[in-house]
C-alpha cells in the first residue's frame, strides 16, 4: 500500500520526498534546490523509484475529539464515537 501511494503522487512530490528527511531542518535554499534536482533526475530515470522511508497507514478511529475556542476564552469540545454499526454519535464533553 505505501509504494502504491508514493507513486500516486506528483513526481515533483515524489522527488522532494526522496531529497529530504520529513521535519529535520532544511539546509541554504541552493543545497535544498540541488537536493531536489538530483532527486528530481532519480524519479525521471526510473519512475517507479519509491522513498525508503515512505510508509502509508490505514487508521480506523473509534474516538474522534473536536476543541475549539470559545468567544468569551472558554472552550467547546466535543467527543465523536463510532458505533458496531459504522455509525458516529457525539457529544459535549467537559474541557
């Protein structure tokens, strides 16, 4: 599932994928563009190049949480929940 996702995307996406590494700091613009080029170059030579560090997850949430921020600085939150059938309820929860 994760190499079928990968190469859904963009190849652009794909190549900015394979020159970094996700939220580590990015380097001086040239060496972050030349990064991105090599890669760029690497996905063009063979388009079924996957990163090796892609993974793709398939979540099923039982409890989904909404918080918001009230007009007076108070908060609103409310607490979704999956039934055995598929279907959600919700309700106001305390903050």
């Amino acid at each position: 599932m994760s190499e079928r996702d990968f190469l859904a995307r963009h190849p652009l996406s794909r190549a900015e994928v394979i020159a970094g590494d996700q939220s580590e700091p990015m380097p001086d613009t040239a060496e972050r563009d030349a990064r991105i080029a090599r890669a760029r170059d690497a996905v063009e030579a063979d388009p079924e190049l996957v990163a090796e560090s892609w993974r793709a997850y398939v979540l099923q949430p039982t409890v989904v949480e909404f918080w918001q921020a009230t007009e007076d600085h108070g908060q609103l939150r409310i607490m979704y929940r999956s039934g055995p059938d598929g279907s959600w309820s919700h309700t106001l929860v305390w903050p």
